[in-house]
C-alpha cells in the first residue's frame, strides 16, 4: 500500500506512513454534501482544484463521492487504475503532497484489507469515470500504530477512477516455443495446470542468466517499475530440490518487480504478459554467499515462471 500510494513517480508522498493503516478500530462514514467544509472543483480526468475550510482540519475520517461515474460497479477484490491528487489538511499551507496528473503515471490501487477503511468503503460507491474525496484522519490508524507513531497531518485525497483491471491469468497461455535451457527440464501439462520443473543434472550452470521463453504471451511488455502476479516453481540447479511455489500455496504472488532478485528483475523485464519462462539464474545474481532458509550459499537457482499480469 506505501508504494502504491507513497510514490508517484519522481514526488515521493508520505501519504500512508501515519496517516493510514488497515483501519482497525476505525469508524468510517461518507460525508454528505461537503459536510468537512472542503471543495473539490474541476472536471474528472484532469487535476483537480480543492480548497479548505478556515480553522483546524477534520479528525475523523470520512468520504464523499464527488462524481459517480458509470458502467460496472467496484467490489472488494478489484484493482482500480486511478488518479490521485494528496494534499496535508494542516489548517496552515494544506500543501498539495503529489498528483499523478502531475507525472502522468496513474496508480493501480487493489481493494483489500490493505487499504484504511475509509477507502475500501468509499471505492464502492464509485465507478469508472467517478471522483472521490477521502478525508483519512489519525482515527485511521490501528490503535497500536497510534501508539508508537508520531500523528501525521490529515490527509485529503481527491481519486479519479480511470478503469477496472482484468483479473489475472490463471495460467500461461499462447505458443509454445521449444526453447528450453540445457539441463533442465520443464513439462507443460496445458490448461490451467502447473508445469513441472525437472533440475536434477548433471550439466554444469552457467555463470551468467539464462532466459528461455517456453510460451510466448500476447500481453503487453513488462516494464522494469511494475508490479507483476506470478506463479513459479523455484528448484536449485542440479539437486532437484524445491524451495518455494505458489502452485502449491494455490496462490500466485505478487510484488513490485524492482524489489526483487536481480535474476528476475533481469529476466522478466521484456517478456510479454501471458509467457512461461524458465530462468537459471547465477548465485551473483540471486542470494550470492547468504545462505536464504532451504536455499544454500552459492546456489544456482532455476525457475519456471507464468507471468498473468502487470500493472
């Protein structure tokens, strides 16, 4: 949640640092008819201009839908393209934060237990093309937080939804390639099953990555600053040993590219959405001389990999 809403692009927000949380203890509410006293003014799909009442700014957290929008409604679970403009409600400057309309990058926002509350309610009662105001107070924050962590300014967030994600893939899918790395074996089973991956050899890996396409999506290019929803299969070469799947967990994993092993980062940048790669990946690359649980120190680490989605 930091990422998604702390950063936009080169205007770094300390949007959520206090001033947010999973909203334990909180009581949210929508704020009819500017009851906080702050005006948002503008159309949707441009920046928009807000201004604020005299006197001290609000302490509770709450919402108001300032367009609907229209078409299909928003549900807990969904991914939102939106446009947000941040400012801090001090009562003094009430300084705008960031504005994506500013960098031109939107933010993807999912809707989950992540998100304070006064959020998760107030995306519900938008659509695509809608606007909401969200007032997050330090009632926002989990009583614990609150406890440790210095109050931040109340935070104004004016939100434009652009558009609903596609849920991910369940599975690669597209051509496969016949490409395949030398000692390692992948079998694709099709459909929405798993595939195996086979590691146990004796070839020796090679020092430098090693990317071989097995399916070819017909997804748009991963982009080194986004966030990917995987399923893989993890092996150390030649043992046959796995350390880690999402198969198995019946869940696929999802992370900012950027903050993962140079192996993936590597790897996976490039490859269009929908593919199955299979990667070795060099220990320079992947843990080095650190010894990671069940991976040992100097491993060389074989993936296979569905790529379902980028955002």
């Amino acid at each position: 949640m930091r990422r998604v809403l702390a950063v936009l692009a080169a205007t770094p927000l300390i949007l959520f640092a206090a001033a947010c949380g999973s909203g334990d203890g909180a009581t949210t509410s929508a704020a009819p008819n500017g009851a906080t006293g702050v005006k948002v003014a503008g159309n949707v799909g441009a920046k928009p201009t807000v201004t604020f009442p005299s006197g001290s700014p609000a302490t509770k957290s709450s919402y108001e839908v300032i367009h609907a929008g229209s078409g299909t409604d928003v549900k807990a679970g969904d991914r939102l393209v939106v446009n947000l403009t941040v400012y801090n409600w001090d009562g003094k400057g009430n300084a705008v934060q960031g504005s994506s309309y500013d960098t031109k990058a939107p933010e993807t926002i999912a809707i989950n237990q992540q998100l304070p509350q006064v959020l998760q309610e107030g995306f519900t009662k938008v659509k695509p093309g809608g606007r909401l105001l969200a007032v997050l107070a330090n009632d926002s924050v989990a009583t614990q937080q609150q406890q440790t962590t210095p109050a931040e300014p109340t935070k104004v967030f004016v939100l434009d939804v652009v558009s609903i994600q596609p849920p991910p893939m369940k599975a690669a899918t597209g051509k496969e390639t016949g490409q395949a790395i030398k000692g390692v074996k992948v079998d694709n089973p099709g459909g929405e099953k798993a595939p195996t991956l086979t590691t146990k050899t004796g070839e020796k890996p090679s020092d430098q990555l090693v990317v071989k396409t097995i399916i070819e999506g017909t997804g748009a290019k991963v982009q080194a600053t986004q966030t990917l929803a995987v399923h893989y299969t993890g092996k150390i070469w030649g043992t046959d040993k796995q350390f880690d799947s999402s198969w198995e967990r019946g869940q696929p994993a999802e992370f900012p590219l950027a903050q993962v092993i140079q192996g993936w980062q590597q790897g996976l940048a490039g490859v269009p959405v929908g593919s199955r790669v299979v990667m070795s990946i060099p220990p320079k690359l992947g843990y080095g001389e650190q010894a990671q649980k069940e991976i040992p120190a100097n491993s060389t680490l074989v993936f296979v990999v569905d790529i379902l989605a980028a955002y």
